[in-house]
C-alpha cells in the first residue's frame, strides 16, 4: 500500500477538535501531503483504542495534556503511544504551559508544545507549521529507514516499499510505465531506463519489464516467464532465460 503519515487529534473542547482538525485537513489538501486524518476523538481511549485495533506504521498527533472527564490524561497518552509505536511525532495543543517540563521529564519528547493563549490565528499558524516539521521528519526518517520505490503523478510524491514491489513494465500510453506492487497497479510518467538507473535491484529481464526477483513466485519454463504470487507473469528475453532462472531459484530456496 502507498506509505502513509497517519494523523491523529485528541481535544476535549468539540468546537476546538472541529476547528483544529479543519485546518489540518485543508492543509495537508492544499500542500498534496501523503497524510491522512484517521482519528479525531474528544477521548485518549478511544485514541488508544484506534492504536490498538489499527496501529499506523507512522503516525503524528496533536494532544491536549488535560481531560477532567477522562480517567487518562493527555500525558499518560503520549507515554502509551510511546510505548506502542516507533515512528510518533506528538504535538501538545494544551492551555496548561506549565506542564511542558513534565513532558520531557516524563520522556515523552514532543516535537512542540503549542500554548492556546496565543489566540486561533497564531495556534493555526503553529499547527501549519507542525505539519510541515512532522511531514519533513517523517519523510527523512523513510528514506534513511526503508528501502522505497517512489514516483510522482502530479506533481504529487508517492511511495511503496520495495519488498511490495513485483515489476515494473513499460505502459501503453507513450512515456509512460506501470508499477505491478502485491496490493495495486499504478501507471505513471517515465521510462524504464531511468528506472533501472534509480533501483539497481530490479532486474532487467527483457526490454519491457524490471523485476523484484525476491518477489518471483515461480518459473514457467516453456514460456520463458515469471510467475508472481498474485497470478501476474513477465516475459523473460531468450538470452537471459539461465542467468535469470538461475538467480529466481536461489531467491526460491532462500
């Protein structure tokens, strides 16, 4: 699936969670993020619950510190989410700055401590700004963690992990080539040359397709193709047939 960066609020105040979750929205909208609003809740455990049923791979979330009708606070919340994820970025959004201490005290290490005196003009200006630094931080943090096959469509950047990624194979529509992943098929401009050059682990099988050998599920023999574990096959160019069935059956045995 495309790697996104889950966003999460938690507010107490409904008129406030509303407007906050707005702003975030139409920010991440106006500036084609790969972000996602997947909870915004007046309740840490209806929060935490969401973690639990589906844990995001990364996350950021912006959390008031006080819920007088809770029996968790916004602290106690960030110290679960903490434990539970390894990519979190937390924002306290939060009237009580005397508690910004405790919040490195406690280990929590937020990326910001937003103060709701400032005024919603200058709170909507810091939630920007906090998007921006979470989405910057979230994207550095991949491309030093994962290995990624990324393409733009738009104008907009998308990523997929490598190991999702079966083949890429030349398009129909001129100038353009489709990635085969293990849960989509995406067109998009360019050409497998530079393809190949970007991501010297897929392999040139013919002069149409760049495979993931560690993804070939199979080898029909007959046909000189390869099979893929979701029923796709790829041509395989006759005088690379017994160097590429080769390699397939070492990737097999491993």
């Amino acid at each position: 699936m495309i790697v996104v960066l889950a966003v999460y609020l938690c507010e107490d105040n409904p008129e406030q969670l509303k407007h906050y979750t707005d702003v975030v929205q139409r920010y991440m909208m106006i500036n084609d993020y790969d972000m996602q609003v997947v909870c915004a809740t007046a309740s840490p455990a209806e929060l935490l619950h969401q973690l639990t049923i589906d844990p995001p791979e990364y996350a950021l979330f912006f959390l008031d510190i006080e819920f007088p009708a809770e029996q968790m606070s916004g602290l106690e919340t960030a110290i679960a989410i903490r434990k539970q994820l390894g990519f979190a970025e937390i924002v306290f959004v939060t009237t009580h700055s005397e508690m910004a201490l405790l919040t490195f005290e406690r280990k929590v290490e937020p990326m910001d401590f937003i103060v709701k005196d400032l005024g919603r003009e200058q709170i909507d200006q810091k939630l920007r700004e906090n998007i921006d630094y979470g989405y910057e931080r979230y994207t550095n943090y991949l491309s030093n963690t994962e290995n990624l096959f990324s393409y733009t469509i738009g104008g907009r950047n998308f990523s997929l992990p490598m190991g999702d990624v079966y083949f890429v194979a030349t398009a129909e529509t001129p100038h353009k080539v489709t990635v085969h992943a293990a849960s989509q098929l995406v067109e998009f401009p360019g050409f497998l040359k530079d393809i190949a050059d970007q991501y010297p682990e897929l392999y040139r099988t013919d002069k149409s397709f760049l495979v993931n050998l560690a993804n070939v599920s199979g080898i029909d023999e007959v046909n000189r193709q390869l099979l893929f574990p979701n029923g796709d096959r790829t041509d395989v160019a006759t005088r690379r047939f017994h160097e590429v069935k080769t390699l397939v059956q070492k990737h097999l045995k491993a």
